[in-house]
C-alpha cells in the first residue's frame, strides 16, 4: 500500500474514533426542524443548542428533539459548542466568534 493509501486510512480511523461534534441549529424555521432531526439522528453529531430569535418557536422545537438547550441570541450558544478543535475538522470560524 503506498504511503498516501496508508496515510489516508489513518485519518479514517481517527474520525471512527472522534467523539461525536456538537452542533447548534441556528433558525428554527422552514430548514431548522430537518436539520435538527438529521444531527439528532446521527451517531456523528451531538444537537448541542437550538437557536431562533423567536423563543417560543426554538423551544417547540428543541422539546420534539429531546429537550435540547435553546438560546436567543445566536451568541449566547458559543458555550454550549466549545470543544477542542481537532485537525480533522473543517472549522472556517468567524473572526468575531474566536473573540
């Protein structure tokens, strides 16, 4: 096997064994509710917080996933995400979030 081959099985395993990532559904309107189900659904993501701007409507919808955190603003959820970066994930951040 050459050398990239092997490297690139290495990375694989890497991400088998990653703990999940947390990930926060900002928007709980026309596309929040499918993403939410798909994270929710996925043994490769934790749904970490629901964020909309209508409080009522993030709760509704945080309660049919399981009572996940809801936030208002969108900021106030960057806790709820923060984890050590690994080199294996895409992470284009917004300078005003690593501040």
């Amino acid at each position: 096997m050459d050398a990239s081959r092997e490297s690139y099985r290495r990375e694989l395993d890497l991400m088998a064994s990653a703990a999940p990532l947390r990930a926060a559904v900002i928007g709980a309107g026309y596309w929040g509710p499918n993403l939410a189900r798909n994270f929710k659904a996925s043994p490769d993501w934790d749904l970490a917080a629901i964020v909309d701007m209508d409080r009522d409507r993030a709760t509704k919808l945080a309660s049919a996933q399981g009572n996940v955190p809801v936030f208002a603003p969108w900021t106030s959820c960057l806790t709820a995400l923060r984890s050590t970066p690994s080199r294996l994930q895409h992470r284009p951040i917004p300078i005003t979030e690593l501040r």
